[in-house]
C-alpha cells in the first residue's frame, strides 16, 4: 500500500449514495479516532499528570496499553477497531494498535504519526507464514531522536521500510479493511466502507482491487472493470489487481486484455522477492525441495539481506542433504539476523548442522 502518484477516475464508480436507513453507517473519521473519556482519564492519571519528561511519557503510554492492571492489549489480527472498541475489546490487529497509540501519544504532547509499509512478511510461528499486502505502524519523535513502535515484532518489511503517511490515508486503510472483513457476508455495508475507504484517499489502489472484486461478483462486469483500472492505475504492479483483472477479462472472453494483464502479472511476480519467498514455502510444505530451492534463490537475488530467506534457503538445502550449502546460508542469515536473540537461534541451529555433517563424514 505505497503512497502513489497517480491520476484516479473517480467518476468511475459513484461514490456518494448514503447507505440505506436499516444499515449502520461506517463510523465518521472523528468517530474512528476519538478518544473515549475513560481511557483519556487514565491517560491523564498515569502519564500527562505524572511526568514532562517525553521520554518518560512514551514509557507510561507503553504500559498503559500493553499493562494488565491499563488495557492489557492482545494482539488479534482480525480486530480492525476503533480507538474507543479497541479500549472496549482489549484486542487490536496493527492498524487499531496504530491507531489507538498515535491517538494516545499525540494527546500526551508527543509528536506520533502512522507509518506505511507497502507489503510484509509476517511469522506467527515457525512455518505460519503469512504474505501481507501491506502494513502500518507508530512513527515517533522523542527528544529529537526517531523510532519506530510495532505490534507485531515478527514483520520483514519491504526495502522501502516504513514511510511516513497522512491520516487521511490511515483512515482508508481503517475503512479497506473493515470492508474487506464485511464482504463475507454484507456486501451493501461493505460496499459502503470500501466507497468511504476512497473518499478518504482516492488513490488507494487496495480499495478499489476489493470493490473490483465485490462489484464482480454482484454480476456488475463493467464496474469491476472500472474499478481494477482504477488500482492498476495507482498501482501498476499490484499483484492482486493484476491477478482479479486477469482472472475477470479471461472468463468475460477478452483474451487480447486477459494475455495482456497476464504478462504484466508474472512481470510483477518475477520482479517481487515476497511472492517469490512464499513461493519458496509453498514448494516446501508440499515437499518440492528443488522447486523451494529455486524459490528462494530468486528471493535473494532480488533482495539479498533479508536473514528469513536465507534461513529458508538453508532449510531447503538441509532437506535435499546438501550440508554444506545449507551450512553456508544458515551462517548468512544468522550473519543478516536483526536482534542478538535471532542470531543466537541461528547460531544454535548452525551449530547442529555442524554436529549432523561431523557425524556423517566417514571416519
């Protein structure tokens, strides 16, 4: 979900029709933000009145949120939430966590904003792996120094990293998100949070990928069509865009449009390390090793420091009983591995490669 320049039809689709009286409108941007009273009571008890020291304010609003005794955050990936049903819940996906502490912050004096990640990798255990389309976070500026706050800690983030982003642009992602949760089973109301999701940002390419897909399958052909150009033309290489397009224009006949978005989806494929490392998994779990292998490979030609497709890599190897090279790419990751813990389970893990290969070296 990268910050684009481009030109969006907005004609395209009609945008403004209020949602019929017997459906619950999507919250307002004000709504989705507000700080409920109790929540900014415990804000002011435990930070604003107990400290200046900005430093010290970031701690206290850390464990505020994550604290039993504050709101005792569980992370739930599904719970795209308000800052006050995040309070409420106790449960938040990254985007609600975002939310909720950038709304905390900017309240406590510090200076916070949502940050973007255009597409990540995510690890929920060892081999739940999980390709993400985009991602959001905490940028903060304390005492003249910048960091970053992240829910989820188990992210490999695109090359670009985190940028910066307005908070029109997180409040499309709010609404994208929860109208792709509605699609499920509402499709007016999701309609509805996906029309809002552009109002907010009219360039954002994943909103109109999902209301390509839900005017589709409302049987609307031409304004899916609109829609998917739509992305396409915010984003050029966005691979669920190309791939829905793809599919649409091959079922309605067009195969001179079809073979056309065909080629610039495996284009975009070709060129992007996260589709190749899922790639690389997929093979894996089947048991294609070779397949993995190559996969893998591809991912590190086209971005090289990432320590997971190294370590992926050297299990593909290991797997095939090619020791040594699994040796060697295991020792790159744990050589690329971003905290002294990762490197330390790399380490352990390098270290019983050692003890498998001594033992079958003939004596």
């Amino acid at each position: 979900m990268i910050g684009w320049n481009a030109f969006v039809l907005l004609a395209a689709v009609n945008l403004a029709p209020s949602p019929p009286a017997t459906m619950a409108a999507p919250p307002t941007p004000e709504q989705v933000m507000a700080v409920p009273p109790e929540l900014r009571q415990q804000l002011q008890e435990r930070v604003i009145d107990a400290t200046n020291a900005p430093e010290q304010r970031l701690q206290r609003i850390v464990d505020l949120v994550f604290k039993p005794d504050g709101l005792g955050l569980q992370y739930d990936t599904t719970a795209t939430l308000t800052v006050a049903e995040t309070w409420e819940q106790h449960r938040a996906n990254c985007l609600s966590f975002t939310l909720l502490f950038v709304a905390l912050a900017r309240e406590a004096g510090l200076e916070a904003r949502i940050q973007e990640v255009g597409q990540v990798v995510t690890w929920y255990q060892e081999q739940g792996v999980i390709y993400n389309a985009g991602h959001v976070n905490v940028g903060l500026r304390v005492a003249g120094r910048h960091g970053t706050l992240d829910l989820d800690q188990n992210v490999l983030y695109d090359r670009r990293g985190p940028r910066v982003i307005s908070d029109q642009r997180a409040l499309a992602h709010y609404y994208n998100n929860r109208g792709a949760e509605l699609m499920a089973t509402h499709d007016a109301e999701a309609m509805e949070y996906l029309r809002t999701a552009l109002r907010m940002d009219p360039a954002f390419a994943p909103a109109w990928n999902n209301l390509g897909v839900l005017e589709r399958r409302r049987g609307d052909a031409r304004a899916a069509a609109l829609a998917f150009d739509n992305a396409l033309r915010a984003h050029p290489a966005l691979l669920s865009a190309l791939s829905n397009a793809t599919s649409m224009y091959r079922q309605l006949g067009d195969t001179r449009r079809a073979a056309q978005l065909g080629e610039r989806l495996q284009r975009a494929r070709d060129r992007d390390p996260f589709y190749q490392f899922m790639q690389g998994v997929e093979a894996e779990r089947r048991g294609d090793y070779a397949q993995a292998t190559a996969a893998y490979r591809h991912a590190i030609r086209l971005y090289g420091n990432a320590h997971q497709f190294h370590f992926g890599l050297a299990r593909a190897y290991f797997l095939q009983g090619e020791n040594q090279r699994a040796m060697r790419e295991m020792a790159r990751a744990r050589e690329l591995g971003g905290t002294d813990q990762v490197r330390a389970v790399y380490q352990a893990k390098l270290d019983s490669l050692h003890r498998i290969n001594a033992r079958q070296i003939p004596r």
